[in-house]
C-alpha cells in the first residue's frame, strides 16, 4: 500500500472542498511556476525554480524533461536525489482527491534513478537509487532500489541482481 495521509470528506466530493486543503493562492503562484519550468530547456533555471519556489527537494545534477508536471498543490511533498532523470511529460502527483477522501502523500525519487516518457507517479511512492522506470508506467507502488519496472499496472522486469548480472553477461567493448 501506498503510504498517504487520508482525509474523509462529507456532502460533496473531495474537489469541491479544495481550497480548504490548499490555499487558491498557492495553486496559482505554483501553477505558473511550473507551466514556466516545463518550458524552460535550461536544466538548472528549471531546478532553481523547483527548489526555491515550489519547495521541492532537488539535488544536484538532477535532470528534468521538457514537459514534467510536478504535483500543482503540493510540490514540496516532491524529493528527487542527485543525478536523476525525469523524462518527457511525466507526472509527479503528491495528492488524489476521490469521491469520499483525499490522500496526500510524499514522492520520493532516490539517486541515479532513470523515470521514463510519459510516466505517472502517484503520492506515497519510494522509487529507490539506482532504479529504472519504463515509459508509460504508472507507478503505483514502491520501487526497489536498482530495479528495473515497467508496464500498466507497473510489473517488476528486472531486479537488481538480475541487472547486475545481465551487466556482466554482455560483451564488453
């Protein structure tokens, strides 16, 4: 199971009530941040802004595509470690509002780790160092580090035995 916080809500759904969870004005300040950062091709402007505006932790060396959607109401929730790459259009999410709840969780995305295009991440998800993440997987549960995931439900391909081994198998050039 995912590790979030859940919240009940009554009456209506849990999205007509967001603005008692976040303030509107957080929303729009992050909502245009990150529509700037998507845009922007210079990695280290685009990590300036994450870390400084939205409050997310981003270390060093840290790569994000063109494209990636970080959580809108919750971007500090967002860790991603050193040396990583985030591909093309993929979206981090920190909360689900649901029918009769909504969960927020932290993301926490280890160092060295390869996250493929178009790849949704929910809230309360690990991906551990060293992991790899295929385009087009919806990560709904932890990742282990050095593990090689895929797919919709995401499935373990690989693990990191398994890599490491097909590693030492191949020729060497």
């Amino acid at each position: 199971m995912r590790k979030t916080t859940r919240h009940p809500v009554e009456n209506a759904n849990s999205l007509w009530q967001i603005y008692q969870t976040v303030s509107f004005w957080k929303v729009v300040k992050n909502f245009i941040v990150i529509q700037i950062a998507r845009y922007t091709p210079f990695l280290q402007v685009k990590n300036g802004l994450y870390r400084h505006l939205l409050q997310m932790k981003v270390d060093r060396q840290t790569a994000f595509a063109l494209m990636v959607m970080p959580d809108v109401m919750f971007p500090e929730k967002i860790t991603v470690g050193k040396n990583s790459v985030i591909g093309y259009n993929t979206t981090i999410l920190a909360h689900e509002y649901l029918i009769n709840e909504y969960r927020i969780g932290e993301v926490v995305i280890g160092d060295e780790v390869l996250i493929g295009a178009n790849t949704t991440i929910l809230p309360g998800v690990t991906i551990g160092d060293g992991a790899v993440v295929s385009a087009g997987t919806l990560v709904h549960k932890d990742v282990s580090p050095g593990s090689f995931v895929g797919g919709n439900p995401m499935q373990l391909i690989y693990t990191k035995e398994e890599m490491e081994k097909r590693k030492a198998d191949s020729p060497q050039e």
